[in-house]
C-alpha cells in the first residue's frame, strides 16, 4: 500500500466547507460548529504521526470531528443533565468576519411560510421528544438525529444492539403518534 501523505496546508481550502456542513447538521449552530471544525483541525495536526494512509484526509478528519461532536454532547449532558438539540437554524446576517459559512451556499434559504412551518414543526419534535422516557428520548437523539452509529451507542448506554432497535421502534412509534396529533 502506497505511503499517503497529509497535507494540513490545504485542509482549510480542501475539507472545511464539507466538516462544517457535517457539523451545522448535526448541532444547529455556527459558533459551535465553527468551534467544532477548529478543534477538529487542531486534533488531527496534533495527531497528524497517527496517520496511517488506511483511509483519505478527509474521511480521517471526519471520524476526528465525530468524536468532537460526540464530546460536545456529552459535556453538555454532564454539565446540564441532558442535551439540547436546537432543530432551526437561524442565520446570522450580522455576523463579523470571513468564516466558512460565508462561502457555502444556503441550504437553509427558505420562504417565510417554510420557515414558519420549520419552526412549528421544530417545537413539535421538542415536544413530543420530551414526552418519552428519558432512555428512548436519549437513544433517539443519539439514533436518528445525531446519526451516531449502533455500537456508539450501546457502548455509550451499555445496552445490546437488540435492545437498542426495541427502545429505537419503540420511540418512533410514540414520536410518529405525538407528531400525529400535534402537528398535521
């Protein structure tokens, strides 16, 4: 297998658009996820020996921005008993500086009767998320909205895969119930 070299010189202009859409969807703030992406950088050229070349650049710095994201969400849950997951994101056109986002098209451009519908919808999943018991409403955030893969989730619960689908099945049956009556 052929050596692969990294090249942290290009990762701004190769990879940050790609992690910070990664990360505007999974935490629904740009401070965060600007924060979020820059701690991802600093990790992998701290890290940057550890390369191995098994995978390409950007693939590697992904898996080093999950596990960021994965801290982010667990020192909010030690520092306030659980997370929050903000479903809207609200531009910020007075922001200062040429950051990121600046150069990413919008996929949150939406017309004012979207955007209301958005939000509605927002605060439905809110509520009807915090209706379940607390182990579903945990394992569906971590499922469905985080995307966070099955085995980080048994590991991070100490559940078994079986017994993950069950809790998942059985949230988004109670979710797709409170949803059909608080929102359509």
């Amino acid at each position: 297998m052929p050596e692969h070299k990294i090249n942290p010189n290009q990762w701004i202009d190769l990879y940050s658009d790609y992690l910070f859409n990664y990360t505007i969807s999974r935490v629904s703030d740009k401070v965060i996820a600007q924060d979020l992406v820059q701690d991802t950088f600093f990790a992998g050229l701290k890290s940057m020996k550890n390369f191995k070349g098994e995978a390409s650049e950007r693939t590697w710095l992904i898996s080093i921005l999950k596990r960021k994201i994965i801290d982010h969400y667990r020192k909010i849950n030690s520092t306030k008993g659980k997370a929050e997951v903000r479903i809207n994101y609200n531009s910020d056109t007075d922001s200062e500086g040429d950051w990121l986002e600046e150069r990413v098209a919008d996929p949150f451009d939406k017309t004012a009767e979207d955007t209301i519908q958005n939000s509605e919808l927002g605060d439905a999943i809110l509520e009807c998320l915090s209706k379940l018991p607390k182990k579903q409403a945990e394992v569906f955030k971590m499922k469905t909205i985080l995307e966070y893969e099955t085995d980080v989730i048994c590991n991070e619960l100490n559940i078994t895969a079986s017994n993950l689908w069950v809790i998942i099945h059985r949230a988004r049956t109670s979710m797709a119930s409170c949803l059909e009556k608080n929102w359509f």
